[in-house]
C-alpha cells in the first residue's frame, strides 16, 4: 500500500513533492519501483522537488496545469 501526497482521480494523477530525504539512501530506487506500480495501475506521477514549491509556487501550479492536461 502507498500513500500518496496528492491524488486526482479525474486525471489519475499523483503528485508527490519530494523533499531531499527522496535523494537519500534507498528512496531513490523505492520511488523508483513505487512509480513503476502506480503505472501499471494507470496512475501517471510528476513529482516536484519541494524546493520547487517553496520558491515557485505559481511555476509549480502551471507545472501541475500543464501536466494534467497533456
């Protein structure tokens, strides 16, 4: 089971915001093989550096935008 950051079913779409604990360890490759299974589900991931969230919020928005509609 995973929990997602956010979800939109309308779009199957995930978002996660992956914070530096993401570059760490064995988390590159756990999110490596999470992503893996969310596709085979249907589900489509953008993941989003939370720096870029922080220092971006209205890049990271249209960011979103724009990948939920292509």
């Amino acid at each position: 089971m995973y929990v997602l950051d956010f979800f939109c079913p309308a779009r199957c779409l995930a978002i996660e915001v992956d914070g530096e604990a993401h570059e760490r360890g064995d988390r590159p490759e756990r999110d490596v093989q999470r992503d893996a299974w969310l596709a085979s589900e249907g589900v489509r991931v953008l993941r989003i550096p939370a720096s870029e969230v922080l220092g971006n919020m209205e890049g990271a928005v249209r960011h979103i935008v724009a990948f939920a509609r292509g």
